[in-house]
C-alpha cells in the first residue's frame, strides 16, 4: 500500500478543508461558511444589516478622545476684519 500523497492530492485536501471552513456569525453566533458567503463574516444578510443599524444608531462605538469645540473648523469668521 503507497502511504505517499502525490501534490495534486496534497492540494485537493487543503483545498477542501478551506473551503470547508466554518465562522460564527457575530451577530447570531451561528456557524456559517466562509468561502462563497458573500455576507461574510455574517451569516445572512440580516445580521449584516442588524449590525449595520446598530452602528448607525451609535450602539457601538470606537473609543477616543472627547471631541473639543476649539478642534472643529468654523466656517463663519472669528471678527469684524474677517468678514471684508
């Protein structure tokens, strides 16, 4: 019995074991495959959406410095001279 795997079978299992690979949803934590899924890392378009919303209704948000008045750019002039 030949235990050798040539290269093009050696391939065809890596292949097969990406193609095979499996995610959690972050949203419904439910397995979904990666290749082919055009939602991924989500399952569904659904919880991309959901996800989506959350994000548009500030549910989640990335943490930074407080925003300062003096770092926004005015676009009306500070004085008198400005506005001539």
């Amino acid at each position: 019995m030949n235990h050798n795997l040539s290269l093009q079978h050696l391939k065809l299992i890596v292949y097969t074991e990406q193609a095979a690979m499996k995610i959690k949803c972050p949203g419904c934590k439910k397995e979904s495959k990666w290749e082919g899924n055009p939602f991924r890392p989500f399952c569904s378009e659904r919880c991309k959406l959901i996800d989506l919303g959350a994000w548009a209704s500030d549910e989640y948000s990335i943490a930074g410095r407080p925003e300062d008045e003096s770092d926004q750019i005015s676009s009306e002039p500070e004085n008198e001279e400005e506005r001539d």
